[in-house]
C-alpha cells in the first residue's frame, strides 16, 4: 500500500518537474530538492517521449552487431564508441549520447545512487534509449542493455571539439546547447513549436 503512494507520489513530483523543464527556465530549477527517483524518472520520462530515435538507424545494426560479437566490455565499449562518433550521426543525438552516458558514467565513479552498477544503470534506461528504433522489437534487449553498459564502463562518449574557426554540421536543423546542470534541445519552430528539454544531470 506504501509502496503503491510512494510510485503515485514519484509520478506525480516527475509529471510536475517535467512542466517546469518545458515551461520554464531549466537552469533556475533547483534540482536539490527532488529526491533521486524523482529526477531517475523524469529522465526516463523526457527520453521515453522523445518523438524521435535516439540512436539513428544507420549505426543501430552494428551496434547490436557489435554487442554479439565482442565479448570483452572494454574492447565493446571502445567499438561501441568508434561506431557512434560516425559523420552519419546527428549532432543533437551524439550530444544527447554524449552527456547522458558521460553523467551515468560519473554515478558510478563517484559511488553515489546507492552505489549502482553499470548493469543496474542499463538496464535502467535502455528501454528508453532504444524505444523508437524500427526493429528493435526483433532484438533480443538483452544486448541493448549491453551496448548501454558497455558505454558505461568505459567513461561514455566524448564531445567532438571544432578545430578553431569550424563549425559543426553533423545536423544543422538540431540546435544542442549545455548549460551547468541542463542539456536543452532545440528544433525549428515549424517542425515542433515547444522546446523540449531534458535532464543532464540527474542519477537513479
């Protein structure tokens, strides 16, 4: 019965920091006084609602391929790593993979999330990340969580730095900005006229 409120509890905290983002000014909310599970779901929340892959097509089959092959986590995650710092990879999706895989990799640095591992964060926000995929339903999610963890063990991705004077164009209609705590997504107005904003910084 306790549990039962505390999950419609966590919905409802979530539903209302989800408004905030959208709404409002993402880098004035205070992220300190949500509790973990809270802040763990409105990230599962804003990656689940995307209305767009996560992981282009283009690089997904060889990212399971890949997860099958290598049975080392660290040699699979450097592939993994390889593959996704592809040109055929929008910016505002290899900035997005970028900074969440960064972060849960820092979770389990820092020891913090009740010391979470690897695995429990995969298997934690997989299903989100690869939700739209057009055939992921054929694949065994068993290797999505892998992919995921693999990512994890070895750091996350890394930001792609312009040489001085060049500009990024993996997608110019995506428009990705950081600020301290927030990664903010923005798309042109005649495609989508909110922006929709998501979590950098946040731990389950």
């Amino acid at each position: 019965m306790h549990a039962h409120i505390d999950r419609d509890s966590n919905c409802e905290k979530s539903d209302a920091l989800s408004g905030r983002l959208l709404e409002g000014d993402p880098a004035a909310v205070d992220f300190e006084q949500y509790e973990l599970s809270v802040l763990a779901d409105t990230l599962r929340g804003y990656l689940q609602d995307l209305p767009c892959t996560i992981i282009p097509d283009a690089v997904y089959s060889e990212l399971v391929y890949s997860a099958q092959e290598i049975q080392s986590m660290e040699d699979c995650g450097q592939q993994l790593k390889r593959i996704l710092d592809s040109p055929s990879i929008p910016q505002a999706n290899h900035q997005l993979l970028v900074h969440l895989t960064r972060h849960l990799s820092k979770v389990i640095q820092s020891g913090g999330a009740a010391q979470a591992s690897p695995r429990l964060l995969a298997l934690a926000y997989s299903e989100a990340i690869f939700k739209h995929n057009r055939i992921s339903a054929d694949v065994n999610p068993e290797h999505h969580v892998k992919i995921l963890e693999a990512l994890i063990m070895v750091g996350g991705l890394v930001e792609i730095q312009a040489a001085p004077g060049t500009v990024l164009t993996r997608n110019p209609v995506w428009n990705v900005a950081k600020t301290n705590r927030v990664l903010r997504v923005k798309r042109p107005k005649r495609r989508l006229s909110n922006q929709i904003r998501g979590l950098e910084r946040t731990v389950v």
